[in-house]
C-alpha cells in the first residue's frame, strides 16, 4: 500500500482517517488541499507529512501563473510556510520544506524550477523507502528469534514512503528469517495503532495482537513483551525524542522492567538546533479527538479535556536510536552528534 503517490498533475493520498474500514485515495491537484489533508490527518507520520508538503509544493509551482521571477518566489515562499505551519511537531516536514526552499530561492528560471521541485520531491519519496530500508537493516539485529515486539501508534509504512521505520526494523528482521510477533497499543486518542498499525501488519501478514496502551506494563511484567521500537517525530541533539503521546510512559515501564527501548528514524527527524528535548514544540489538537471516537461522543458534555498529541522520551530511557546513518547505543550523555 501507498500513503502517498505523485502522478504528474496530482498527488494522490491514501485517507488513512478511513481505515481500517474503507480504502480510499483521494487525488489532489491543488496544494491547498494538501495543506489540509496534513492538518486534518489524512496523511500523518513524519516522514510521510515531509513528503506529502514536497509534492504540494512542486504542485503549487505548477499552479501560480506568474512570470516575474521574483514574485514567483514570494508566492512560493508564502506557500512554504502555510505547509510549515500545518503541524508543528514532526522535523521532517520543515526539513522537506527547507529542501525545497533551497531550489525556489536559487534557481533563476520558472519552468526550470517547476521541473526541480518535481524532481526533488518525487526523489524525497524513492530516498525515505532506501532509509527505511537502511535503518530495517540497522536495526534488525536487536531483534531475536521468537520475539514478542510492542510498537506505539504507527512507524510503518503508512507513516512514510513505505517499508516504515519502526516497522521495517521489523520486516526486516522477519525478511532475515525470524520469526516476530508485533503487540500493536491502540495508541489513544486517534487509535494509529489500532486503525494503521494494526491494518498494515495484517494485511502484511505478520503476526500482530491489539493490547490498549494501559496494557503495556502488565504484559512486560509478565515477561510476554521482550522489545519496545517505536518512530520519532523530532529527536534533540541529547537523543530526547518526541514521538506520539504514550511513548513516555511505555519507556519508563520499559526501563522498570529492563526491557530494551528503541527509536527507529531517520536523520530527517534529527533537529540538531535543539539541544534538549524541553525545546521541542508540542502539538495539542482539538478536544474532540479525545471526546469523540469517530462520530460517538464519549465524555460528558463540557468536561474540560487536554490533548498533547506527543510526548518526549528522555535519552536515558532510549537502549538506541537507529537510523540510516548507524545506530547510537544509549544515547544518554552522548546524543546523537557522532551521526553528522
Ligand atoms: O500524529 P501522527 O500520527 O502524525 O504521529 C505519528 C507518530 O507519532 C509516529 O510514531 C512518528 O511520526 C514516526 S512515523 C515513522
């Protein structure tokens, strides 16, 4: 399956607020429209949201009929930042919009632009399917025959251009002949783990089992989850990592019950301009998605209700990050600067 697909004129968008009951992909030919499908979740996971708002961009510069040069960039520039500030969290959208920053404002001739922005952004897609398969190979050594594995929300490859993150660390181990069972948490409010994760390990047909994110501890506890890998939206320069609201927790059970923690992302998710975690913006979304499951209201009408969508991790609860580059081992003290 395909999160996200250029098709010349278009983007077409696999609505992931659908699944797991309808497959559906919608095509996009303006980049207004992509703005709001990052905003609105249609398409969500970092790498994937990176990528989504480079296909937007190179389909706005297709759009905007203008001929002066320097108005062109202006109205580009404007549109790099209403992708920017669709969501705030995950690096790698500013790292896509600062790739294609770079072409908008050095490249002199328009259509020679157009021609850039498609090629940068179409090339973003086929590099984060070698990254994935790069940080799977990374990673798959810290995954043993037989292992019960617990992932958080979804790094797979609806989060990404495909193969995933989190994910391919574990197809990968499965593709080097071990056998690998996932537990998948529902991943509370939005339910990535139970709506994606869950989807795409099935449709994979690699063995996965549902459990509630208030599950984690006890299943650890009993000895049953022997792994924890998770994604990453943001990682600081000290390896503190941002990732989907959740995470926090299950790496402190995970630290209680000495059970190995891993961050599988690549280096697009590194912000090097922060040097703790306390930096990181985290996005808080709309009430509703914790009041409501789909269209059923769940909660009383009017209780006051929080919504951090993410959480940051410290670097001393993170066994390593695994990335495309290498893997830094315990983090904690050392960050992750050896990788650039
Ligand atoms: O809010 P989402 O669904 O965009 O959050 C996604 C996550 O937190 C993922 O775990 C992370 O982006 C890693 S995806 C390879």
């Amino acid at each position: 399956m395909n999160a996200i697909k250029w098709n010349k004129d278009s983007v077409i968008i696999l609505d992931q607020r659908r699944l797991p009951l309808d497959e559906v992909y919608n095509t996009y030919r303006n980049y207004y429209d992509i703005v709001n499908s990052i905003k609105e979740m249609e398409i969500r996971g970092a790498p994937a949201i990176g990528i989504a708002a480079a296909m937007g961009i190179a389909l706005a510069a297709k759009s905007i009929r203008e001929n002066n040069i320097n108005d062109f960039r202006a109205d580009m520039n404007e549109i790099c930042g209403l992708f920017a500030s669709a969501r705030p969290t995950a690096n790698n959208l500013f790292w896509a919009i600062k790739r294609m920053k770079k072409i908008i404002n050095s490249v002199k001739d328009i259509n020679e632009m157009r021609k850039m922005l498609e090629n940068e952004a179409v090339k973003m897609y086929s590099e984060d399917i070698e990254t994935n398969k790069k940080i799977g190979r990374n990673g798959s050594r810290f995954l043993s025959d037989g292992d019960i594995v617990m992932t958080h929300c979804n790094a797979g490859s609806l989060a990404t251009a495909g193969y995933g993150t989190a994910l391919g660390v574990i197809r990968a181990a499965i593709e080097e002949g071990k056998k690998i069972e996932v537990f998948a948490c529902e991943t509370r409010p939005y339910l990535q783990g139970a709506r994606l994760t869950a989807w795409e390990l099935q449709k994979d047909k690699i063995p996965v089992t549902l459990i509630t994110d208030n599950m984690s501890g006890h299943f650890m506890k009993e000895g049953v989850i022997r792994k924890v890998i998770v994604g990453a939206d943001r990682i600081a320069s000290n390896g503190d990592t941002a990732n989907k609201i959740g995470t926090y927790m299950h790496s402190v059970a995970a630290k209680t019950n000495n059970i190995p923690f891993y961050v599988a992302a690549p280096l697009s998710t590194i912000d090097t301009s922060l040097a703790s975690g306390e930096g990181i913006d985290i996005e808080e979304r709309s009430i509703d998605e914790v009041v409501y499951i789909r269209s059923e209201q769940i909660a009383p009408e009017g209780i006051s209700v929080r919504h951090p969508a993410f959480d940051v991790t410290p670097a001393e609860f993170i066994s390593a990050i695994i990335t495309e580059k290498g893997v830094i081992e315990n983090p904690a003290g050392k960050g992750v600067k050896e990788l650039f």
